[in-house]
C-alpha cells in the first residue's frame, strides 16, 4: 500500500520575517562593531597624545633637575623686560650631555632650551623643539663659544634660545604635536608667581608646565594658520590665577572653538606636570 507524504515549505510572509530579522540583526552587529571602532579610535588619540607629553615631560625633569643654579649664572625667563606673551620660551644652562663641537674640551654642562617654533617656513612650525647645545670649558675654538657665567650671556652670545624663531642646528623637535607652552612657578613663600623675583631662581620651588597637544591624525585636518589661531585662544598664566584655572580657561576657548572642524578639536588634549 502506497502512502502520500505531504511536503510543507516556507510561506513569503515567513521568509519576510526572516529576512526582515535578519537585516536587523546585521543592522545590530554592525552598529556595534563600528561603536567599538570609534571608541578605540578615540582612545588610541588620548594614547597618541599622553606618549607625546609623557616623553616630553620626562626629559625636561631630567634638564630641569640638573639645573646649575647660581647667582652668577645666566637663565632666558619671563621678566619685566620680557613677559613672553603667548607661548613661552625657557633657556638655561644644566649639567646634560648636549650635541658638542668636533674639538675642544667639552664641559659637563649644556645649555638647554624649550621653544615653539613660529617660523612658519620651517618645517618644525608650531611644533616644541628643544636645544641642547654642549658647551666647551675653555675659549680656543674661535666659532664655539664656551660656558661663560655673568648675567645676559645667554641672550648676547646665542640668541637663537631667546627666541622662538632663530634657526640653530642644536635644536630638535621633541613634541611634534606640542603647540601651546605655558609656565610658571611655584615660589618658596607658598605663593604662584609668573617672574621669579631673586637671583639665580633661588627663590623658585618647582616650575609648573602646562602644554597643549594635537592628536597626529586629528593634526592633519588643521592648518598652520588654524593652530596658530587655536594657540592665541588660549590665555597666558597670571597671578590672579588659581592652580588649575590655566587649563580650564585653555578648554573652555577650545570648546568655544566653532569655526574649526570639531572632531580635530576634540582630538587636542591639555596635560600640566610641576618640576
């Protein structure tokens, strides 16, 4: 005896529903995967941007701990005559190796400088470079100038560490994505000065830096002209300042900032380190 089987297969509304399920499920996967991406994208930035600072202020406490601090010994700083409005530049000699002359007797000592660079033909603009010129002990060599002690020797004898322009084959770019550069300083009487008020810096307790920097694929989206601009947005340090205020007065320019592509200003991260 021969028995019919009965063969039952999908109706369109079920395979509607399926592919419809379906869809939303790829929708859900791909919404999550590109979530994820974003947020590793983002934290790479922050990653990118803490190395930068991290091995900046690394090497500065190495040349600001080896300081040679004396009366009679010259430092480039903020003064009255000079108060070094918008980035600032830091010059001063410090027992470091530096980059010597081929010939003469080298000396322990360096003199060391930080700067933003504004030569905006140069290819380190608006990035922070860093000077370690190694000086000699003694004054044979007639194109190297030694190590000399007395007051204005830095600015008379290599002016380009007093400046933020002056070319100088001893300077290094040391933060590429470095484009904002504040000091100042913690005196020994507990208070928060800007221009150091005895000799030699003996009356400075720590120097507090604070810096701006740019994520390396965020920089590409600004022009030159636009950090330049994004910098002078940001406010310099004064007494009247609490510890602190420096950089929440340098967020709230960038987050003021609407004439720029936000997702490049949201990629500049502020860091602040005391030496």
């Amino acid at each position: 005896m021969i028995t019919s089987k009965t063969h039952h297969g999908f109706t369109l509304a079920e395979m509607l529903v399926s592919v419809a399920v379906l869809v939303l499920l790829v929708l859900f996967v791909s919404r999550l995967f590109s979530g994820a991406a974003t947020l590793t994208t983002a934290s790479n930035k922050r990653i990118d941007c803490d190395l930068q600072a991290r091995q900046l202020f690394d090497r500065m406490a190495t040349d600001f701990a080896q300081m040679v601090k004396r009366p009679d010994v010259d430092y480039y700083i903020k003064s009255n005559v000079d108060t070094e409005p918008g980035n600032d530049r830091i010059a001063f000699f410090s027992q470091v190796p530096g980059y010597y002359p081929s010939t003469g007797s080298q000396s322990p000592t360096s003199l060391v400088a930080y700067r933003i660079n504004s030569d905006n033909s140069s290819p380190s603009f608006n990035k922070m470079e860093r000077m370690g010129k190694g000086l000699l002990w003694n004054g044979v060599s007639t194109t190297h100038t030694p190590f000399i002690f007395g007051l204005t020797t830095i600015v008379n004898n290599w002016p380009s560490a007093t400046d933020s322009s002056g070319p100088d084959p001893d300077y290094e770019t040391i933060g590429p994505q470095v484009f904002r550069f504040e000091y100042f300083y913690f005196l020994k009487d507990g208070t928060v000065g800007v221009i150091p008020g005895a000799p030699g810096m003996q009356d400075i307790a720590a120097i507090s830096v604070c810096i701006a920097v740019i994520d390396p694929k965020s920089k590409v989206v600004l022009s030159n002209s636009q950090l330049s601009t994004l910098a002078g947005r940001m406010d310099d340090f004064s007494t009247s300042m609490r510890l602190g205020d420096l950089l929440v007065q340098w967020q709230t320019a960038l987050d003021n900032t609407n004439d720029m592509p936000r997702a490049a200003i949201s990629a500049i991260h502020l860091r602040h380190h005391s030496f």
